[in-house]
C-alpha cells in the first residue's frame, strides 16, 4: 500500500484534496495537528495520512452510478454531511432529466432540457439571486450586496433569508463603548461633520456617566471660531451642575485639562466641520493635540453612502477608534449604514435615537441593525431598548 500525505488548513480542505487526486481506493490511515510557516506565525494545519490500496500511484478517480460520476473518500460524510445531501440532490435532479427524456422521447416530441426551475438551483448566477434586489432596495450597493450573498444559498427561502441575516451579522462590527469607570482619567473628544448631533450626544454620554455611574464628568468645548456656539452644551453643564471649559488653541486645551486633572471623564465637543473643509480640519486637529484624546467619529444614519464614507476618509487624521450612528430613529433605509460597515473596519459603539437627553441613546447592536435592513425582505422588528445603555 501507497502513503500519501495531505497538509490543509482544515480537515475538510485535506479530504477534498484526497477526494479530487485520489477518489474512493483512498483509505485514511490518521490524522494530525502540525504547525506550519515562519517562526513567529505558524498556523495550525490538519495532516491526514491516506494508504492506497494496490497500486503505486495515484489512480483516477472512477465513476460509479451511485455517485453519478463524483466519488468520496471514506471519511468524509462524518466532516461534511451537507457534501453527502447535496450529491443526493443532484443525483435526484439526474433522474428527473432522463425520466423527462423518455417521457418526451415516448410521446414523439424533442427531448428537452429539465424545467427551468430545476436548472437554476445549480447554475443561477448571483445577479440572479432572488435576494440581490430586494436587498439593494435597502440602499446596499451592488458590489456590498453581492459580497454579502456570496455564501448565501438562492434556496430554499427561509434558509437563504436566515443565512443572509447571518451574513449581515458577521459584516458590522461593534465595540468601543466607554467603561463604567476606570482608574485612570479618560479623555474623550467626539468629532465629525455639522448637524450631526455631536453636541446633544455628548450631554447624553455626560448624563449616564455622571448621573447613573457616578463618574466625576467635566465638558471642554473645543470651539477654534471664537463665536456663540456653545450655548446649548453650557445650558445642559448648568442643568447638570458639571463645569465647562471652552477652549479655542491647543495652550487652551492644556489649561482645561489641567483644571479638570482630578476628573474621571473630560468630554470634549468639537465644532462641526464640513469633510471637505480641510484647513479648518487641520486647525482641529491640532488644537486637539495636547489632550491625545479617545475619538468617536459621530455620523448620521440619514446621510447617503457618499457622504458617509467621505467623512470616514476625511476624518480619518483622528484616527477615530470608534463610530457613533445618530438620528437612527429618523432613517428611512440602512443600506447606507451597512456600505459603511463592509468598507470600513471602524466599529459601532453607540446609536442615538431620538433627542431626549439622555434617554435617547443606547449601545450600538448589529442585531438591531441587521434587522432594520431585512425588514423589507422577512418579519424582523427588533427595537433597541434602553436597558442595553450604556458602559463595557
């Protein structure tokens, strides 16, 4: 007897290697754990030992009826059981061909190919999905839509529906939310374009940490434009007797942190910048130096691809670590927010839904968002509910 050896990432790539060069002779001797590649990134690998029975080399893999021409490796239905049903499926397809043949052939008409309908559950392409429309409908892109259905099966409906919510899923990423306390003072700045709501977030994520944990929270308003616009952030400090600095340069940056050293939390709000307005950005970006604060770049759920994913570059300077979605309650769609997901690793940490302070806002939830987005393709309503709120 041959032995042969066979190195893959997983067992199932092993045996359809074996499957492919070797067919049925091949007969599993064992299998192993190896760590293959360089010194300090060795991955673990599956080796399988496969002996083949008399013969000195590789034979090819032989045809049988009850495979209809595809053979398997012993092993392999205990790995992949879906192999095993989805060769049966094709083997039944097979049979309804020939039995619609002779049908055709006795009744002296053409023989034809099989329905169409049993054709397409093998060789549908993707922009053939029945899910690929319904989902664009959403606001996904085409490029994101076929990326996301690219594992997801066209049959039957419920599965290709579950399957595409689990693709959703495994596309948004979450994290950053801020801990309930910390021994260490946490300086955090929220940055992005106007009118997103950078101002009202802020007094809601100062409320909960004040109020609910209570942290001793301080406010730095960072406004390089020497004019009015702090009014709202200084009426929410007096509502919730927590002090307030503003700031217009770095040196003034630096002073308020000094002021606020025996602190737990400083959150700064920043003006708002168009994306585009790179000199004013710039400006920002280095009176924001001195503090090397935690970034939360804010966004709105309203806003289309285009300008989300220009704001994401634009911002990009700041390195923000993570996103905050706001007017998540007045979205129509969130195909937007899916794009902004799949194209970019930057995780969700919170979602605001509303403009009570601080009621509205919660933990970012990719449950929640995955269902907004198929709500137009299956019953699935899920709400964000308050008691998520708020802290690692």
């Amino acid at each position: 007897m041959q032995v042969k050896t066979y190195v893959a990432p997983t067992k199932l790539e092993a045996l359809l290697k074996i499957r492919e060069e070797l067919g049925a002779d091949a007969v599993i001797l064992g299998e192993r754990i190896v760590r293959k590649g360089k010194l300090f990134s060795k991955k673990p690998m599956v080796e399988i030992q496969v002996g083949i029975r008399g013969t000195e080399t590789p034979p090819e893999p032989k045809p049988s009826s009850e495979t209809n021409g595809k053979v398997e490796p012993k092993g392999m239905d205990a790995v992949d059981p879906m192999q095993t049903r989805l060769r049966k499926l094709e083997r039944d397809i097979q049979e309804l061909r020939s039995l619609v043949q002779m049908l055709c052939e006795q009744q002296g008409a053409p023989a034809s190919s099989p329905p169409a309908e049993t054709e397409r559950i093998i060789t549908i392409p993707m922009d053939e999905h029945p899910l690929l429309r319904p989902l664009m409908s959403t606001g996904v892109e085409p490029d994101v839509a076929r990326e996301l259905l690219r594992r997801v099966p066209r049959i039957p409906q419920n599965a290709a529906v579950g399957a595409l919510k689990q693709s959703l899923l495994s596309k948004i990423p979450i994290g950053g939310v801020l801990p309930r306390e910390s021994r260490l003072r946490q300086v955090v700045a929220l940055i992005g374009p106007t009118g997103v709501g950078k101002t009202t977030t802020i007094a809601k994520l100062a409320a909960i940490h004040a109020l609910d944990h209570n942290r001793r929270v301080a406010l730095l308003s960072l406004d390089t434009y020497r004019i009015g616009a702090i009014q709202q952030l200084r009426s929410y400090a007096e509502i919730m007797q927590l002090p307030l600095h503003v700031a217009t340069n770095a040196d003034e940056v630096s002073e308020g942190l000094e002021l606020f050293k025996g602190y737990d939390l400083v959150l700064i709000d920043t003006i708002g910048r168009g994306q585009r307005d790179e000199s004013h950005l710039q400006e920002m970006y280095h009176a924001l130096l001195p503090a090397q604060p935690m970034v939360y770049l804010v966004l709105s759920a309203t806003a289309d691809t285009a300008v989300l994913e220009e704001a994401v570059q634009k911002f990009g300077m700041f390195a923000p670590e993570a996103m905050i979605l706001t007017k998540t309650d007045e979205a129509v769609r969130f195909g937007n927010c899916i794009n902004l997901c799949v194209r970019n690793p930057i995780p969700l940490a919170y979602f605001t839904t509303g403009q009570r302070v601080p009621e509205d806002i919660c933990n970012a939830d990719a449950q929640w968002l995955a269902c907004q987005v198929m709500r137009g393709i299956s019953e699935c309503q899920v709400r964000p509910e308050r008691q998520d709120l708020i802290g690692a």
